[in-house]
C-alpha cells in the first residue's frame, strides 16, 4: 500500500513565503514611519516660535525630530 505524504511543504518553499511576508511587514513599517513622520512635521510646523521655543526647539529642529527614531 502506497501513502501520499501532503503535511510537508516543498523544500524552500517556507523561506520564500517568509521572505515575502518579511517584505511586505517592512514596507508596512517604512510607510508607518514615514506618515508618522509627516504628521510629527505638520504638527510642529503649525506651532507658533514662542510655544516652540517653550518645547525647548527651533524651525530648524522640526526635520531632526520629525525624522528621529526616539519612541513619542
């Protein structure tokens, strides 16, 4: 009597779907990042040079925090 084995996955063909699915989760998180990013931006921009000031940054500081990777 023969028996035809179907629980296994083709050799390699785990990584490959896992080498997609890691793919895919980073360019999730890069475009997570970069709308976080953006809005951090927009958020500061909006503030007037005295409450930025009370912050403790400048106009010139919005890049630096916006593109930093400290947890807000």
């Amino acid at each position: 009597m023969t028996t035809f084995d179907t629980s296994r996955t083709t050799y390699g063909s785990a990584s490959v779907a896992s080498r997609f699915s890691s793919f895919i989760n980073t360019t999730i998180a890069s475009v997570v990042a970069w709308n976080d990013a953006r809005v951090t931006r927009n958020a500061l921009a909006t503030l007037s040079d005295r409450e930025l000031e009370d912050i403790g940054l400048s106009r010139s500081d919005i890049d630096t925090v916006a593109e930093s990777h400290i947890i807000r």
